[in-house]
C-alpha cells in the first residue's frame, strides 16, 4: 500500500510531504516524493490531510455500554471495535479495584482476546489489545476516588506476579499508592518487567520521589485523586517533575482539568505528557445510569459522577481529548505525540507501535488539516 499526497507526522514531531509505503501490516519506508505502484498495489490519495499514526489510549476503562472489568469476551470484543472506530489502533485498557478473583478472570480473558489476535483468528476490526492497565486495588482509601474502598490491598508481590502469569505477561502498568506497605519492595522487585504508576494516593513529595527512584516511572492521571502542587512540599506532581524519565498522564476531556493547568502540564512535562482518555461504559452512549467498578454513575452533559458528586471517569474518546488539547492552545504535533509515541513509549511497546517508522505497525489516521477531522483510519488496510 502507498499513501501520497499527505503530510507525514515523522519520528521527529513534524509534519513533512512524505508517500509512506507498506506491506501486509508493517511500514517499509518513508519516501520524499511520489511513488509509481505495482500492479494491483493500493494506492491511498492523502492530499489535504496530515498522516498521524493511529492513537494508543493507556488508560480507559470502556466504551459503547461496555466495560474492560465485564469480564466477557463480548466486552472485550465491544471496546477494541469502537476504539478502532474512534481512531484508537491499539488500546491497554484499565481494571477497578474489584476482589482478586475478579481480576484473574479478566487478566485471563484479556490473554485470550490478544492470543487469538495474534493467531489472526479474530479479524482486523479490532484494535489490537497490547497490554493491561492495573488500576487499583493497591491504591490508597483516603484518595480512592471513584474505587470501592472494600476492595483495596497493600501492594502484594505474589499477586502482582499472578496476574503477569495468568495475563501470559500482558500486564504492563500497574498504579499503587506508594505510601502503602510493601510498595516500595514491590516496585524494586518488578521494574523491569513491568512499569509502575503513582497513582490514588496522599503521598507527599519525598515518599513519591522514593517510589521513583526505585523504578516507578509513572503518574496515574495527574492532578487527580492526590495531593494538589503546593509551594512548601509540591507533593507528587514536584516529584515526578524532579524524575526526568516520569511519564504523567493527563485526562483533557474538558472537566477534569482547566485550559491553563493543561497548557501550564506541557510546559512542566514537555515530552513526557500522556493524553489518556480515562473512559467508562457510557462513552458513546446516551445521557443515563451507568456502573463503574460495581458503582452507580450517572452521566449528564458529558460529566460522569457517583452519588456524592466524585466524577467517574470520563465520556470522551481519546481522539476527541487530543482535539481538546489542540483547542486549549498545545500544538498538534505535541498533542499528536502525547497520544502515540508518548503512552507507548510509557509501557514498552514503542518497538512496534506510536509512529511512523519503518517496522512498525502501519496503523495510520487521515485528519482533515483544516477541521482535524477523521476522513480514514487504516490498521494494516483501510478501513471504510
């Protein structure tokens, strides 16, 4: 396949007049110029449109009525088909904090779903499931946020290595609070096998930056569900600040965090921003009653809240939180970068996906370059 005409986002955050030519699912080379085909070689006319690779949301928990934490096959099947749709090419999605035998069944599951991908038994209509996003239980109760609290643990090796086990190792972050017992050990014992987030906790700034220093290397959703930045100890937003190699997620639907503290994040975090778009089942869907993690949430003018008022999550796909973020004032090379390269480069999985290297899959979006509009997602053939 060979796509011409377009501007290409390269591995250097710029948009440059490039044909990308493909084979089956990969990208072979980036060409300045036009390009002749072979016979019977699909051609795709990008003028007027910049190629972005296709967005890797890290961090969402479901979509289109469904839920990662459903534990089905269907559920599974139901967020990667309208992730795809959405401009989302590949997805690590996030449990709750739910009993641990809860959990086993759906590392289980999500093994099963990714095997049969990898076998080409489940077809392209999917985004490709690359990991899991352990959101909880080892999270604190005093900042526990939208999680049932009658769930939470301390950090625990020999669960944490069940479920990399039972997940034939698709586990790939894990958020803890790092003030709990056993964090610490937990996170020096498994950092190279898999990344560790800071994540619904009260730690102040020396206890986030001994769990950094120890090998976590991530954020859970900034500014939420943790201390706020504070002049006398900045808590763990200084810390992860102070680690050159922390990676912060940042939820840009609109309601979690004002304009200024988004433009204010990217001039703090540069590169090591993560768009996520932190969704639940009713993404998609209609105003109502929804459950996240087994609780009531009601959804109204694109605002998810329990009971008491704590926002659940969001409704906004990640596409449209990248959008938001252009609209706030970041560039569209930052904000493209914060939802591809960034969130993979986060949990590994850089070798193959989040931009437009030869190698890598060739999952691409078309974007109107007046409106940023989706005209055409391809995941190895065009879609539509």
């Amino acid at each position: 396949m060979i796509i011409k005409n377009g501007l290409v986002f390269t591995e250097e955050n710029q948009f440059l007049p490039l044909s990308v030519l493909t084979k089956d699912d990969k990208i072979t080379s980036l060409v300045s110029g036009d390009v002749l085909a072979e016979d019977g070689e699909p051609v795709i006319d990008a003028a007027g449109c910049y190629v972005i690779p296709g967005l890797t949301d890290i961090h969402f928990h479901g979509c289109d009525g469904y839920d990662f934490c459903d534990n089905s096959m269907e559920a599974v099947k139901a967020i990667s088909a309208f992730s795809l749709k959405n401009g989302v090419t590949s997805i690590c999605p996030a449990t709750m904090t739910m009993p641990p035998e809860t959990l086993d069944g759906i590392c289980k599951t999500a093994a099963a779903f990714s095997s049969e991908q990898a076998q080409k038994l489940i077809d392209t209509d999917y985004a490709d499931l690359v990991g899991i996003h352990m959101e909880g239980p080892f999270i604190s109760r005093e900042k526990k946020g939208a999680q049932n609290e009658a769930h939470i643990l301390s950090p625990d090796e020999k669960l944490v290595e069940h479920w990399m086990t039972l997940s034939e190792k698709l586990v790939k972050l894990i958020s803890l609070a790092p003030e709990l017992p056993n964090a610490l050990p937990c996170i020096e014992k498994y950092k190279d096998k898999v990344a560790f987030s800071i994540a619904h906790t009260g730690a102040d700034y020396a206890t986030a930056k001994s769990a950094l220093d120890a090998g976590a290397n991530h954020v859970t959703h900034l500014y939420n569900a943790m201390p706020p930045l504070h002049h006398r100890d900045s808590g763990v937003i200084g810390a992860a600040f102070d680690t050159p190699d922390c990676f912060v997620e940042l939820i840009c639907d609109g309601l979690h965090i004002s304009a200024p503290v988004v433009r204010a994040t990217f001039r703090l975090f540069e590169d090591r921003v993560i768009l996520i778009s932190d969704s639940m089942r009713a993404t998609g869907k209609p105003d109502g009653t929804y459950t996240l993690g087994g609780q009531e949430v009601t959804v109204v003018k694109n605002k998810a809240t329990l009971s008491d008022g704590t926002i659940a999550g969001s409704v906004t796909p990640l596409f449209q939180c990248m959008k938001t973020a252009v609209s706030m004032g970041i560039a569209l090379e930052t904000a493209v970068a914060a939802a591809t390269i960034n969130p993979c480069r986060s949990i590994g999985i850089d070798n193959l996906y989040g931009s437009i290297t030869p190698g890598k899959k060739a999952h691409f979006l078309l974007l109107d370059k007046e409106t940023l509009q989706i005209k055409r997602i391809i995941k190895g053939q065009p879609l539509g």
